[in-house]
C-alpha cells in the first residue's frame, strides 16, 4: 500500500492555551500577550513536527495504490483518530452508504478492514478516501469561554513546556551553549538531540503519539 496523497487543514494553530502558558510563567498582565502567542504557534510546530503525523482535527482526503501482491487485511490512514468517512472511492466508482458502514473501523489507530464476510483482504486498486479525523485543540470562544477540546493533555503540556523554554531563552544565541562574563562566572546550556528543538521532558511526553 502506498499513499500517494493527504490533503487537509494547514491552518497553524496553538496546542495549548496562553492562560496557561501565563500561569507557568506567572505573567499577570498582556503586554506580553503577542509573543507568547508567537511562542506557542513556534512551540506547537515543533510538537507537530516530532509527532510526525497528522493529528488537528478537520476533513481529510486522502489517495491510496493498493498493488495486487501486497494482499492488505487493513488499510492504516495517515490521519488520526478516525471519527467518520464521509465517502470512499475504488477505481473512481463510488461505495455505497452501506458498504462504508459494513467496514470494520478501529478509530483511535485510523485502520480499515472489509467485514469477514465480504472479503479476507482489500481488492487491488486506487482508493480515494475523505474522512474526519483528528484532535480539536483548547480554545476560548469570543465570550470568552474555555472549549476545552478534544487534543490529549498531555500534547498541550509538552507546547507550554517548549513555549517556557523559548521564553527562557529570550534573544539568546541558539548555536550557543555557554558563555562567559568577566568577574561574575560562566554559565552552560544542556541540549538534548533529536528532538527538534523542544526540552527532552516535553519530547518524552509526545513519544507515544510518534507515527
């Protein structure tokens, strides 16, 4: 199986909320307000970045090549948790409303299987699938109410965890891991690899949720 294509929502959006992010900090006032939203957009890129997979909620299509020697029990999609199919397509011919619902569907690992009774394994084809899937983040409405969403917590506590970190930093040098001022010391930075960036504790935290 191969996916040729993934189209869905490109939108940056935060992962997690300022007020957090504030109450981390103990910042009280907004006149930092602008770039601590800056901080969390930067902060959630690169939580999106090391999860490697689409997780932001919104409708998704996506083109998959089934060749006939790879005799597929499930189709796995790229977007995920799977919440509906809204259509699906083999050789540009439509399922019916009944086939999709006959599928086998384990939502939170986004796999597809034919019912047992149709088919042992998925017919060689190309298939054209759109569907919902994904985390709705935390947000506040225009009232000013928390929606608290769908997004595990725990992304969210690895954003504020990068976001402080990036304020931390300030206009620090980023190829920088130490420095030294005459009179008073020297001070050092650890830096953990491959984690795009974000501290190791908030990389470990999303370790689960890699594709």
């Amino acid at each position: 199986m191969i996916s040729l294509a993934l189209d869905g929502p490109a939108d940056a959006v935060p992962l997690a909320l300022l007020a957090d992010l504030k109450a981390d900090l103990g910042l009280t006032d907004d006149s930092s307000d602008a770039r601590l939203t800056r901080l969390l957009l930067d902060a959630s890129s690169m939580a999106l970045t090391y999860i490697g997979q689409p997780i932001l909620s919104g409708l998704w299509t996506e083109e998959i090549e089934i060749e006939r020697a790879d005799r597929l029990r499930q189709i796995v999609l790229s977007a995920r948790p799977l919440l509906s199919i809204q259509s699906l397509k083999r050789n540009g011919a439509d399922w019916t409303a009944e086939q999709i619902s006959g599928l086998v569907i384990d939502r939170k690992a986004g796999l597809l299987s034919c019912p047992p009774e149709a088919c042992h394994h998925w017919h060689p084809g190309h298939y054209v699938l759109t569907y919902q899937a994904g985390y709705v983040p935390p947000s506040v409405a225009e009232d000013g109410t928390v929606q608290t969403g769908t997004l595990p917590p725990v992304i969210s506590r690895a954003v504020i965890l990068t976001a402080s970190a990036l304020w931390a930093a300030g206009d620090r040098d980023p190829n920088l891991k130490s420095e030294s001022v005459q009179g008073v010391g020297s001070t050092s930075w650890a830096t953990a690899s491959g984690t795009g960036g974000m501290p190791q504790s908030a990389a470990d935290m999303l370790k689960q949720f890699r594709e």
